[in-house]
C-alpha cells in the first residue's frame, strides 16, 4: 500500500487521485437561470440524495482546479435559487458530456447539446425533456467549502417537484433499474452504466438478523474457495437447516455421488463440496448452499 498525505501532492494530482477512487459517483445534470433570464445547463458527479422527508438534494459546483474561477452553475444559484436537476440515463451520456463544455457566458447548453427545453411547474429554469427524472428544486443554501482551487460549494436542495417518465416503472410501479439506465462517473474519462451484469441483488440484512461470519464453521470460513462475498451471504440467515433437513438433502444423487468419489480423501472432498457451495450461493440460493456445506463425509 502506499501513502500519500494531501500536503504532499499538488492539487491536480490530489483532485485525480480522489475522482479515481471515489466512484461511480451519481450525476446531477442541473438547469439553472440567472436574473437577466439566461439559462445553463451542467453535469455535476459531486452529488446524491440526502434527505427523504423533507426530500434533499446536495450537489456541488467545485472551484476550478486549473484557475480557481467559479461556474456559471453557482453563479446562477446565488442569484436565483432554483434549479432542476436531472438523472443521467445512457441514453444522453453523449449530450451531457458536451454540455459540460466550457461555454462563454449567456451560451445555451439546451441547443448546443441538442437537448429539449420543458417549461418547468413551479421554478424558473427549464427542465431537459428527454430526461427520465427530474426534480424540480428551490435552493436552501449555498455552502462554501474553501476559497482555493478544487474547493466544493454544497448546493442544498429540497425537492418540490418529481417528474417520472412511466416507461422506466415496473408492472408493481417501481422503477426498474434496467428501464432507468443510468450512468455514473468515474475518474478521468470513464464512467460507468448500471445495467446489465451490473446490476445484482443482495438481501438486506435489515430484514433479518444474520448470525454473522463469527459464527460460521472454522472449516467453512477459512475456506480457500469461498470469499468474503459468499461467507457474507452465509452469514445473513437467522438459523442454519436442521441436521434433518441437511441429512435429506445429503440423499441426493449428486451429494452421494461425491461421498463414494472421495470417500478416503477429506481434502479433495471439502474442495469440491465448498466450490459446489459457491455455485449455489452465486445462483443466490443461500438454504441449498448451507445444506451442502453442513454435509459429512
């Protein structure tokens, strides 16, 4: 591992390391106007949500790094505290990314990235049509967090408006991840997209009271097949199957199978016995990989 301490790194190459490791980061794609009626338009991946009730958002217009001058975006806000910020779906990352150019003062980013301008409900600025959710926001405060270069300017938002296109919802009227198709941002050039096999489940533990890794077999926890992962997966449940419903289990063809193959070698019977289990708990059924990891020679 190496160690850096922030006095020691310049703040361009401070700025890269953290973007780099703090990630994927959401993106507020936020319209904001100012007192002469001129729009903008700006990504902003110093963002997410804060608050449910009352509903808060929280992004940050930085300081550029390269000359410590301040972006229209925060400029707008402290003139007219509204804004709408809008999710980012694959579908417009091309269009984001170039409304983040660095246009001159009174620039329309809406025409220049070929983006939709929405009368808003209740705030000035116009929300992006081809947007899949927007939220329409008055502006709580403005908090400076330093006066230098690379230094974050906390906008704080509560959310007065959501507008939700219906084709992202599922047939239970929650959004679907796959329908909604967002991107985030990650260091550099890159960013990423939540969809696909990007996108996986994972139980909440809130929901139950999972015993913990601590108490899971020695012989199971340290195996070298299974990883932190699956041993946190294991560790979820409220009970282990009873010896019952284990020895059941053990009667099957592909457990008895096993048993006659290594009947006289312990090792190669874990191995097999543990990387079967691993299988099973990446299908996501955690019983059946508790019943064959409980199995006896």
């Amino acid at each position: 591992m190496k160690t850096f301490y922030p006095k020691d790194l310049s703040t361009p190459t401070y700025h890269a390391l953290l973007q780099g490791s703090i990630g994927p980061r959401p993106i507020a794609f936020a319209s904001t106007i100012d007192l002469a009626g001129n729009v903008n338009l700006s990504p902003f991946s110093f963002f997410n949500l804060f608050s449910t009730n009352p509903a808060v958002l929280v992004f940050s217009p930085s300081r550029r790094v390269r000359d410590n001058t301040t972006k229209h975006t925060l400029q707008n806000v402290l003139e007219v505290p509204e804004v709408v910020i809008h999710t980012v779906h694959h579908g417009m990352v091309e269009q984001m990314s170039l409304a983040s150019t660095e246009y001159g003062k009174g620039v329309n980013e809406f025409e220049k990235a070929g983006l939709t301008a929405v009368a808003s409900e209740i705030v000035k600025p116009p929300r992006v049509k081809e947007a899949k959710v927007a939220f329409e926001c008055k502006v709580l405060e403005v908090r400076s967090l330093g006066q230098e270069g690379g230094a974050g300017n906390l906008v704080i938002c509560e959310v007065l408006v959501v507008h939700l296109d219906e084709h992202i919802l599922d047939e239970n009227g929650s959004i679907d991840p796959r329908k909604i198709d967002l991107v985030a941002r990650m260091g550099g050039n890159w960013y990423t997209r939540a969809n696909g096999d990007s996108l996986f489940e994972i139980p909440k533990p809130l929901r139950t009271l999972g015993m913990g890794i601590d108490q899971i077999p020695e012989e199971i926890r340290f195996s070298p097949i299974l990883t932190g992962n699956n041993l946190g997966r294991l560790g979820n449940v409220e009970q282990l199957p009873s010896p019952e419903e284990v020895e059941a289990f053990g009667q099957g063809p592909e457990i008895m199978e096993m048993k006659i193959r290594f009947q006289n070698d312990q090792p190669s019977w874990l191995d097999h016995l543990h990387q079967l289990a691993k299988e099973v708990l990446e299908e996501g059924d955690v019983e059946k990989a508790w019943k064959i990891l409980l199995q006896k020679p």
